[in-house]
C-alpha cells in the first residue's frame, strides 16, 4: 500500500505540468490514499510552482555570431598568404644578370727603398689622449657654456653649477669665523690683564701690607693691653691697702663700717679691672699670632704666586685654542670660498672640445657618485691614427718608421707620420693588431674619428737593393666616382662601396680601401644597377 502511493505521487503532475502541446495544465488534487498512516496528507492549498524547473523550451536561445567563427580562419589564410607571397617574391622579381670579378694581387715586383710596404686604413684620435674637464666639486650643473669644436683657452669658463647651497655654506663659514674672532679678542683681554696683574702684584703687595700693618697694630694693642694689666695690678693694690687701712680705722674707732665696705668694693672693682685686662692682653697677644701668620702666609705667596701663574697660563692656553679655533674658521671659510668659485667649471688646459658629456639638470661630483666630466678636450696639435693591422703585415711594422697618411678632408696634400706604438694584444675577431702613427704635420683639417688611409715605408736597405710589395688592383673602369659595385655576401644582391683609389697602373688603379681581395666586384650589368638591387651572377672570371 504504502509503495503504491509513492509511485502515484510520482506519477502525480505538478500544479503547472506542460501537456504534449506544450500547453500548462493544472494538475488535479491529489487523494489521500486509504490506510495513509505513515503518508503525509497531500495539501491542496500549497503551491509548488516555485520549485519547478524550466524545461529547455523556456531557456532564451542567444543568436549565434558566426562572423567570429570565420575571423579567425579566414585571418590564419591571409596570414599564410602573406608569407607566400613574400617567399615568392624573389622569384617573382626579375634578376639583373651581371658578371663579377675579383680584385687582384699584383705581381711582386722590385722597387727602390723608400717605397710602401704596407698600406691600411684607420681613424683619427687624440694623442695620447681625450682630456676630460671634471668638476672639482659636486652640485648639480645649472648650464654649460661650451658646444663641440669651440676653442676654450685654460681657466675659460665651460660651465656653472646651482650656487645656492655653496652660499650657505660660505655665509655660514663666515658667521662662525667671526664668533671665533669675537674669542679670540675676548681670550687676548684675559690674558693681558693676567699678565699685568702678575706683573705688578698689586693684590699680594696689598695683602703684604695689610698683614704687616695688622701685625704692627696687633703688637701695639698688646703693648697697651699688657700696660693695662699692669695698671689694674697697681690697682688692685692700692684697693688692698686701703681695705686694710679701713679696717685699721675702724678698730681704732676713725671710721665707720660703711668707708669699710666702699674699699671693698673698690678692691672688688680693681680684682675685676685686673682680670680684664690680663684677659683683653692674652687676646691681644693671640691676635698678634693670628696676624703674623698671615703676614708670613702673604710673603711666601708673593714669592711663589701660583695663583696668578696659574691664571696666566690658563688665559694663555685659551689664548691659544682660540687663535686655533680663528684658523679652523678661516679655513673654513677658505675651503666655502673654493667650493663657490669651483661652481664655475674651467678648462685645465688649451684645446678643443670633442664631445659634450654631460647635460643641464645632471649631478656631478659629490660623495658616493662618480666624478662625471662636462666635457673632453684635444689638443690639435698632438693626434694619432689608430690602425687595425692584419696579422700577416704586422711584422713589417716597427717603432719609429715612416708613414704616410691620406684623408679624404685634405686630398692631393698627405700627411706626415710616424709609428708611435705596437699594441702588444690582437684582436681575435678583427684577426689584427693595433697600431699607432703620431700625426707631425696635423691642420685644422684633420680631426678626431676621421677616417684615414695609412702608407707605411718600406724599411731603409742597403743601397742598390730593392724591396719586394704588392697593392690590390681593380680595373679602373669599374671605379665610378669613387664607388665600385660589389656582389652580397648572400650572391643575390649588389650593394654600392665607397673605396679610396691611389696611383694609376696601365688599366688599373690601386685601391687602398673599401674592399680586399676576397670581394667580387660586378663587371657587365653594373650601369643598371640600384643598391640593393637583385643580380644573377652569369659569369665569374
């Protein structure tokens, strides 16, 4: 009973079940089953529409965008054409035919001395080298006053740096150079004064004096004050004898009891007066110890004086640390004085700038960064080339031979030049080793980073005998204006040389730049020719 209602209940629709039309239908109350102890009574009133699903039908359907499906294939195929189009673009490009050649070695042959033994390229640097003009203090530069190729002169102005934070300093220096000043004047007064006051003495001599005085005044006091005692003694003598005299008077009935009691009395007073004085002089006579005591204190610091030798040395050693202090300051206030005039950077030397190599609003100098110059300079009239030369020439190279040097910036008129140096290190990509022509006769003309073509002189030999050298060779009607047309490394390309030509030989020319003897130079066809352009070699002689 109780599975046959669950499966009813299942079976039951729900209050808005769709029909096979898709139409919504309510569904009928449910039965209470017979026997339903153990079953929930089904309660009609209770909506249960909330906890329905909604069936796929009732899900809106979003309109497929199909142009993005075909983005992307249709940009992977422009894309893949592309590519062949530019694959094929060398072979849909039509090709010059030329032919090549190589440049030659020629025959070796005998010559005089004096004639070249070797010949390379190479560029022009200071010698030995670029002087860099460095601030000598740190800031920030505020502007620079030179441009490339000025002429400055030494101790020309070639920039400035912000001043504002070396006056401070300065005014600061200053301030405390004239509060040393002010201790020092101070410190002077003290120890003048010391030194009169150790000179003349004036307070011992006084405190000498006074202690005499009041040793004599003392004695005197004792003096009197003993006479005093004296007199009292005499007095109380006297007073004795006239008690006694009273007495005797007074037995024999010729006075009275009272004249008795007056010399008593009076005796009493003199006993008095005596003890006073005895007093009044033991007190003198102390006071006669005190003072000579003093008095002897006084003459012993008059000879020894450590006071005042002790206030003279010490305002001298004050003296002293201020007039140290003063030269601290002033050479603080030097050192304030050379930081604000080092704001204006100048030239050390005569030349000519090269290179600008700082800008405004840069920092210069100053702890912990390094030293950045303004600028380098050259002198005009000490250069050098630099030459890379192949390893097979650099035994025919030595210290001090001859050379001369052609520059494309003063043709028809070589220079003069002399091998200054053999740099003991080669090069392994370039396969050569450096070396260095001092220039002797250098113009205006010839500046840093010029390229240059180099002719070393054959060493001097013994007369009569020859020296054996070889130059490159080049038809000279391949040379048009000096530039030849030259074969890519790639075989499909002609590119466009500039190269230096020297003496003429028949039909040829020497070639003393710009290409060697591995290079194939484009003989026929080159008239039509653009750099760059594409070439098919047809024939290479």
């Amino acid at each position: 009973m109780e599975r046959r209602s669950r499966a009813q209940a299942r079976r039951r629709p729900g209050p808005h079940r769709r029909t096979r039309g898709g139409h919504p239908r309510m569904a009928r109350p449910d039965r209470v089953p017979r026997g339903g102890a153990a079953m929930t009574d089904v309660q009609p009133g209770i909506d249960l529409s909330a906890l329905e699903r909604p069936t796929p039908s009732q899900q809106l359907v979003r309109p497929r965008r199909r142009w993005r499906q075909l983005a992307l294939p249709v940009l992977l195929v422009a894309g893949f054409v592309a590519i062949l189009l530019w694959s094929l673009s060398d072979v849909l490009t039509a090709r010059i035919e030329v032919t090549v050649l190589r440049p030659r070695k020629s025959d070796a042959s005998a010559v005089s001395s004096g004639a070249i033994a070797f010949q390379a390229a190479g560029w022009v640097e200071p010698d030995p080298f670029p002087m860099h003009i460095t601030p000598l203090t740190g800031g920030t530069v505020s502007e620079i006053l030179v441009q490339e190729s000025d002429e400055v002169k030494k101790g020309d102005p070639v920039a400035r740096l912000v001043p504002d934070d070396a006056d401070l300093e300065l005014t600061a220096a200053r301030a405390k150079r004239a509060n040393t000043q002010a201790e020092v004047a101070r410190a002077a007064i003290e120890f003048k004064a010391a030194t009169q006051d150790f000179t003349e003495a004036i307070t011992l001599t006084e405190r000498v004096e006074t202690t005499r005085a009041e040793f004599t005044g003392k004695q005197t006091e004792h003096e009197h004050q003993a006479q005093a005692a004296k007199l009292a003694e005499a007095e109380v003598r006297v007073a004795t004898e006239e008690v006694a005299i009273q007495e005797h008077l007074r037995e024999e009935g010729a006075a009275g009891p009272r004249q008795v009691e007056l010399a008593v009395a009076k005796l009493d007073a003199a006993r008095a007066s005596l003890a006073r004085a005895r007093a009044a002089a033991a007190h003198a006579a102390a006071q006669v110890k005190v003072v000579a005591g003093q008095h002897k204190a006084a003459l012993r610091h008059q000879r020894l004086r450590i006071d005042d030798r002790r206030r003279v040395d010490s305002a001298k050693e004050v003296l002293a640390a201020a007039r140290a202090a003063q030269r601290a300051a002033d050479a603080a206030v030097s050192l304030a004085e050379l930081r604000k005039e080092r704001t204006t950077v100048r030239s050390a030397w005569d030349g000519i700038v090269l290179e600008r190599l700082t800008i405004p609003g840069s920092t210069v100098g100053g702890q912990g960064l390094a030293h950045t110059a303004i600028c380098s300079l050259y002198d005009p009239k000490r250069l050098r080339i630099r030459i890379d030369v192949p390893l097979e020439d650099v035994g025919k190279a030595t210290i001090g031979q001859k050379a001369t040097i052609v520059a494309e910036s003063r043709r028809g008129r070589a220079y003069s030049g002399e091998v200054s140096r053999i740099v003991q290190r080669a090069d392994i990509q370039k396969v050569s080793l450096q070396v260095h022509v001092r220039v002797e006769d250098p113009d205006e003309l010839l500046r840093p980073e010029t390229l240059c073509h180099v002719r070393f002189e054959a060493k001097q030999q013994a007369a009569g005998q020859a020296v054996v050298t070889a130059v490159v060779l080049v038809p000279r009607r391949l040379i048009d204006r000096g530039s030849v047309w030259v074969l890519d490394a790639d075989g499909a390309h002609a590119r466009k040389r500039a190269v230096t030509t020297g003496a003429n030989r028949g039909a040829d020319v020497e070639v003393l730049s710009g290409i060697n003897l591995s290079d194939k130079l484009i003989d026929n066809g080159r008239n039509e020719l653009t750099d760059g352009a594409r070439v098919r070699v047809r024939e290479e002689n």
